[in-house]
C-alpha cells in the first residue's frame, strides 16, 4: 500500500501537537494509504521533545521524531523532516493546525490524477491577520514576483502534498540558504491549488515578527533575485552620467563667467550622494558575498541529536 509521510516542523508547540496528532488521526481513516509522522524538534525550548517520545512510545510504527541540536529555523527543520520521509506522498504541515488537516482528503484525491504532482494550500483570505502583516505580506509577493525569475504564488503556505518524485528533486536542492516556497516552484513540476480558509492557531505563538518578516522577505529577494546587483549597475551609470554634467556645468561656467572657486555646495552635493550610492552598492553586494559565504562553507543544514 501507498504511504503518506506527514512532515511536522516543531519549534515550541508542546500545547499544540496532541491536538494535532488527534486531527490527523481522526481524518486518517478516509485516506486508503499507510501513514507515518515524521516530526522535526527544532530545538525548542519547552516539552515539545518529551511530548513527541511520548507520542513516539505510544506508536513506535506509526510516529517518528528527529530533534535537532539546536533551532535551525522552519527552512532547515523542513528539509531535515523531508530527509526522513519514507512516504511515496509527503505532506508538510504546522503543527499548530493552521493547516487544516481535512484538506488532506482532498489534496490526496487531486493528486490521483496521474498528470499532478502536487497539491498546495491556497489560503482564500488573509482575516485573523492584522492588516498591517496582511499588507506587507501583498507588497513582498508584489515586488518578489517583479523581480524574481522564479514565480512565488500569494497566500500558498508550505502545507502541501507531493509525489515522491518532486520530493526528491527538492532534495537535491541541498542549498543552505533555503527559501521553500521559491524552492517548491523552481523545481518545476504540475502543482494545484486547493483554497482554504484562515485558521488560528489552536494555541502557543506566531514564531513571527515584523523583523523576522522583513530578513526572511530580503532573503527571498536575495536568493530568487540578481534584480538587486543589476540595480548597483543601474545606479552606477546614473551617478556617472549625473557627475558628467556635473563635469560639464562646472567647466562651461568657469569659461564663461570665470568663477572657479564657487560651487562648493554642489560640490559636496555631488560626493555625498556619489558616496552614499557607493556604500548602498557595497552593501548588496556583501549580502551576496555573505549568501555565497554561507554556502562555500557547506556547513550541515541541520545537525540530529536524537532520532527515534
Ligand atoms: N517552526 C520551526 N522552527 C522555527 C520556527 C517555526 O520549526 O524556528 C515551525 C512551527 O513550530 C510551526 C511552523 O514552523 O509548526 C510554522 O510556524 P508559525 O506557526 O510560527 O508560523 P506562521 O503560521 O505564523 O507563519
Ligand atoms: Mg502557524
């Protein structure tokens, strides 16, 4: 029989995870496949990991459980989780039932059909949401889908269910800097779309913030973009076009008007601005040296500290 892995990234959930283990159990039995929990412990700092073993020693065969060294971030607990699964489908869920799990009926019926590979949830509105988040959000999507070769969708969530065909190509992406919904598209493949409606959390906090949106929106652009190196270009001949005026002016009035020495002004205007167009530049281009850092080092995704 087919099986389907549930992937499960956990980062201080230990008041989220019975619940979701029960909403997976009761809407199992209406999905004709073996299943198997592969839960990711992103080195949280609550229970969550003597939750998962007890869950673990409940169900040897069914449940499985890696905990990481230490917190990796959803990115890398993600690809740890993706490692593990056996399943011909895997599934990626929360484990704050954000993703509800009846989709999964549906998700595994569209994917019978033999021409789809992969069936994401496509949240249908934004509400429980503040709306400043809801429009930062619409403005990243906005700008990445500008820039990016690679086309990001609005509103899907990781929450998807794969063959194990298209698992294994994002499996071969073994970058360290990793951006999943980028990932998920670049790989190619037929993926659909199921709309869903906003959950909240069924308990625990949003691992979120305005800064942690922003890093994780600038490295989609850095990761999926070379728009921002292109952009140092672009305002390199602008700055040099602007100083040969500038070049000009100056040369053309000491002739006519012989006023050499005024002008300081413009002068200092010129340089300042030159200047802080350089360290702009320098600056992109440091985050890419620093992503290419990152990378040469190839340093381990995740590091396990216990597997069961
Ligand atoms: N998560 C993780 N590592 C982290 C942060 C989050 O594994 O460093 C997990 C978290 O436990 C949850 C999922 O990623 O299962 C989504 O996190 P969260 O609910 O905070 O994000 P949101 O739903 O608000 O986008
Ligand atoms: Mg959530």
């Amino acid at each position: 029989m087919a099986k389907i892995s549930v992937v499960v990234p956990c980062y201080n959930e230990e008041e989220s995870l019975l619940f979701f283990f029960e909403a997976i159990e009761k809407i199992r039995p209406q999905i004709p496949t073996d299943f198997e929990y592969i839960f990711v412990n992103d080195g949280s700092r609550d229970k969550t990991l003597e939750v998962l073993r007890k869950l673990h020693d409940e169900n040897p065969d069914l449940v499985h459980y890696i905990s990481l060294s230490r917190n990796f971030g959803k990115e890398s607990a993600i690809y740890a989780g993706l490692i593990e699964a056996t399943g011909d489908y895997v599934t990626l869920m929360d484990a704050d039932l954000q993703d509800p799990p009846e989709t999964l009926i549906e998700m595994y019926r569209m994917l019978q059909n033999p021409e789809v590979d992969c069936v994401a949830a496509r949240r249908s509105d934004r509400s429980g949401e503040p709306w400043l988040r809801s429009a930062f959000s619409h403005l990243f999507y906005k700008i990445i889908n500008k820039i990016s070769e690679t086309p990001i969708i609005e509103n899907v969530r990781d929450f998807r269910l794969m063959k194990r065909q298209m698992v294994d190509a994002i499996l071969e992406l073994a970058e360290y800097n990793r951006f999943s919904k980028g990932l998920f598209t670049w790989v190619g493949f037929n993926t659909e779309y199921v709309a869903y409606e906003n959950h909240e959390r069924v308990a625990g906090e949003t691992h979120w913030n305005f800064f942690s949106l922003l890093k994780y929106s600038l490295d989609a652009f850095i990761n999926f973009s070379e728009l921002p190196l292109n952009l140092a270009i672009y305002m390199g001949l602008f700055v040099v076009f602007v100083d040969i005026m500038a070049v000009l002016f100056v040369i053309i009035r000491a002739f006519f008007w012989h006023d050499p020495v005024s002008g300081w002004a413009s002068t200092i205007t010129i340089i300042l601005f030159a200047f802080g167009t350089i360290l702009l530049m320098l600056g992109i281009i440091g985050k890419y040296i620093a992503k290419i850092f990152s990378e040469v080092k190839n340093r381990p995704i995740y590091i396990v500290k216990e597997k069961k």
